[in-house]
C-alpha cells in the first residue's frame, strides 16, 4: 500500500444550510460523548483522533495499524477506508447524497508530516478516492486531480468503477427533487459529516485523511474544503495536524486547517487553535450563525483537541488512555 517517497522523487526525475432537512443527518448522537479534557502530560504516541461518531470504527481500523508498529500515513488510508465503504454513512463513499443531479461525486486528501500530499475532487464512481488520492501522491508528479481526469486515473491505477448511489440515498434525492422546487442546494448546520481523522505513529510521524461526498445536493462540479490542502486537512512532522468538518466554502475562507497547524507551531493548545480558528471562520463569514465548522487537532506531542460553532459536533480519540468520544466546546452554547 506504501509507494516509497524515493519512488516519486524517481518518476519526478524521469517526467520533465439553515432549514433543517431529513434529508441530511439530522441529530448527532452525542450521549456517550464526555466533554473534552485539556491534557495534562503529552501522552505521546500512537495517537488516532476522528470527526463524528462513525470515526469510532475509523479509529479502531486505524489503531491497528498503529499498534503493530505502521506508519501514520497507512493508518490514516486504513482509518477513512472504513467510512469511505459503510453505506450507513451518508456522506461519505458508498451511499453519500449526491449532488442536485443526483451523481454522486467524492472529495479526499491525504497528506503526510514530511509534507507530502496528495487529492481528488469531483470523483465519480471509485469506491475508495482515499487511495487514489494516495496514489496521486506516490505516483503522479501532481498534488491534485479532479472529475474525469480523476477518474480516469484512477481506472488506470486499478480501482473498479463502483456505483456509489444506494437505494436509500436515490429515495432521499427523489424526495428532495419533489419538495424544493427551487433546486438549491441547502446551507444549514447539519449538512457536514466529513470523516477527517489524524495520527501520530511510534516514530512520531502525523498524518491526516479527509473524505467525503461533500455538501448534500450541491452544484455539479462543486469542490469542498475536504480535498483542499491547508483547508480540509494539514500535516507537519514539526507541530501536529489538523482536519475540519462543516460548511467547506467556509472553511475555504479561512484557509482552516492550516491556521489550527499554525496556531499550534505558536504555542497555542490544539483546542485553543481550533477555537480560534473557528473565530477566524466567524470573521471571515457574516453568515456563521447559519452554518456548522468544526476543527480537530493533534499535536505531536499526543494532545488532542476541537471546537465548533455550534454543538452538535462529536469526534472520536484513541490514544493511550483507550477509545473514546468528546464533546468540544462550541461558538453558540449548548443550551441556546
Ligand atoms: C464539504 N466539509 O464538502 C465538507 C462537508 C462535510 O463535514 O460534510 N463536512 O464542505
């Protein structure tokens, strides 16, 4: 699964949201989760942590790996597969909501702390875009491919077109085709249930995977945040890594991901940098109230971290003291 760093440097040398609609995942079950704890003592590696609760089975996937001794890079790919084949998981992968045309189109990014990454956007009918993101990473000279030309790689690469469409997701379509006869995609706070998850291996490498099918019912040919380097996802082997879920055009904005890397590599506590990066977020967004961002992070010392703005946000961490969810704190109050 790991195509060496060298590998690529060789082909390098050789090649010159507000009204609430069933129709997205409504309430998040966030019983089980405990308020997030500052750390007292790093707890060092290895260290998985995962939006949502479906991060729980990509996390456990992921340990694994990071247990027996793997890299963070292939427990990330390891961890998001997971998401990426659960039918259950609206969107992301297999069964995620398609746009308002009713296809299917998948975000991924992947990238490593050396800095080396790699993405897809736009890609129709590939079961995993996780590891073609990876491949585009290891085997192309390219950080990024997007639509047919994605595909098209990826096809080359081995991967077997897949229909992505499930019949449960096809029904919701329909019925959100009958109901809004204005045909826009919906802006609200629940329409962001991302898989990004982080690791930090036993040689203290981090890594990060993002992936999705991005915004319910959005434009044909619309990109997310998720496959966006600096946005959906960072990595740096100095400081720790960062991924975001929610609205994408707002992460964007505020080029998220990077900013919670940065405010770490200041000094900043990774919950204290995911807090202002999410301010940043607000300033850069008059709408925020409208919509959800939340921001996991990891830093290298084996702390973990979130905030959101509002609190429907849950993500998952595995780390020394075991598996577990948390519950981060948010812009708008729990109880408002
Ligand atoms: C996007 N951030 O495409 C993604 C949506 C999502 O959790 O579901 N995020 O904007």
């Amino acid at each position: 699964m790991n195509t060496p760093r060298s590998s690529r440097r060789k082909f390098l040398t050789k090649v010159p949201l507000v009204a609430a609609t069933p129709l997205l995942v409504a309430c998040r079950d966030t019983i089980n989760a405990q308020p997030a704890k500052a750390s007292v003592a790093p707890p060092g590696g290895p260290v998985v942590i995962a939006t949502w609760q479906h991060g729980m089975a990509a996390n456990e996937a992921a340990w694994k790996v990071l247990e027996a001794g793997g890299s963070a890079l292939d427990a990330a790919e390891t961890g998001v597969r997971v998401t990426e084949a659960d039918p259950e998981v609206r969107t992301v992968g297999l069964g995620g909501y398609p746009d308002r045309d009713g296809i299917v189109t998948l975000d991924a990014a992947i990238m490593d702390g050396g800095g080396d990454c790699g993405s897809v956007a736009a890609l129709e009918n590939i079961l995993h875009p996780i590891s073609v993101a990876r491949r585009v990473m290891t085997e192309t000279p390219h950080v990024m491919l997007v639509g047919a030309g994605a595909r098209q790689f990826a096809i080359a690469e081995g991967f077997a077109p897949t229909e992505l469409l499930t019949e449960a997701s096809r029904k919701d379509y329909q019925k959100w085709l009958e109901e809004d006869g204005n045909y826009r995609p919906p802006i609200n706070v629940e329409n962001h249930d991302t898989i990004g998850l982080l690791t930090l291996d036993r040689e203290g490498n981090v890594a990060a995977a993002c992936t999705t099918s991005g915004a319910a019912y959005k434009y044909h040919g619309r990109v997310g945040d998720s496959p966006i380097v600096g946005a959906g996802l960072y990595a740096d082997n100095e400081v720790g890594a960062a991924t975001a879920t929610g609205w994408g055009e707002a992460v964007i904005r505020a080029c998220g991901s990077f900013l919670v890397v940065e405010l770490m590599r200041q000094g900043h506590d990774p919950t204290e940098a995911c807090r202002l990066a999410v301010e940043r977020v607000i300033a850069k967004n008059p709408d925020w109230k409208d919509i959800q961002v939340g921001f996991i992070a990891l830093h290298k010392d084996g702390r973990t971290g979130g905030y959101c703005i509002h609190p429907n946000f849950d993500y998952a961490v595995h780390d020394a003291r075991g598996s577990r969810m948390e519950l981060p704190e948010s812009k708008v109050p729990r109880d408002e």
